[in-house]
C-alpha cells in the first residue's frame, strides 16, 4: 500500500509529464501551423525574352544580367501583373552586334511573384 507521500509524489510526477506532453503537442501544433502558413518559395509566373547588343564580345552571366535584367522585369510586369522580380534563365549570342566588339544577345528570364 502506498503512503500519502509516494501517492503524492506519483500524482506530481504525472501532472508535470501532462504538462510536457502538451506543452511538446503545442510546440508541435506551432511547428505545423507555421509551415503551412508560412509563404512559400516564388512561384515562376511564366518566361519573356530580351534581346540586345552587348559588350564585350564574350559577355559573361553577369554581363547579361546588368544589361537585361531592368528591360527582362518591365517586360514581366506587362505580361504578369503580380510579378515582382526575374531571374536569368539562359542567353545565347544570335548575331553580331551593330557595332565592333558587341553581339547581339537573346537572354530568357523567369518572371515570378516573390
């Protein structure tokens, strides 16, 4: 048989696991409702095309990208009216340029919404 003291030792313990299993269902709960509330990567709302000399004759991806990028976000903002930013997807040189030592460059960006 068990004593007041055990009886009420064991009470406290089971009272104070009560409190951390919820408070640990809690944390869980907020875990979850976090993950699902939380907004997502950017969606891609779709692709626009920008074509222009650039130089060198060999431009590198940043070179493509500070020549295009502000012309690349207009273009997605006409077409995609909850765009808000785009990134360069791919170029590729489609002619000389009107000028030695530019090429005429063709770059593809993805428009998207965050």
């Amino acid at each position: 048989m068990l004593t007041n003291n055990e009886a009420l030792s064991m009470l406290r313990k089971s009272i104070i696991l009560a409190k951390i299993s919820s408070f640990l269902a809690a944390i869980a709960f907020g875990f979850l409702f976090l993950s699902i509330s939380a907004p997502s990567q950017a969606d891609d709302l779709g692709a626009v095309s920008v074509h222009g000399d650039i130089q060198p004759a060999n431009p590198t991806d940043n070179q493509v990208r500070s020549a295009h990028q502000q012309q690349a976000l207009g273009k997605c903002k006409q077409q995609f009216v909850n765009s808000s930013s785009a990134y360069l997807a791919s170029w590729a040189v489609t002619a000389g340029g009107k000028h030695p030592d530019y090429w005429n460059i063709n770059s593809v960006w993805i428009c998207t919404s965050g």
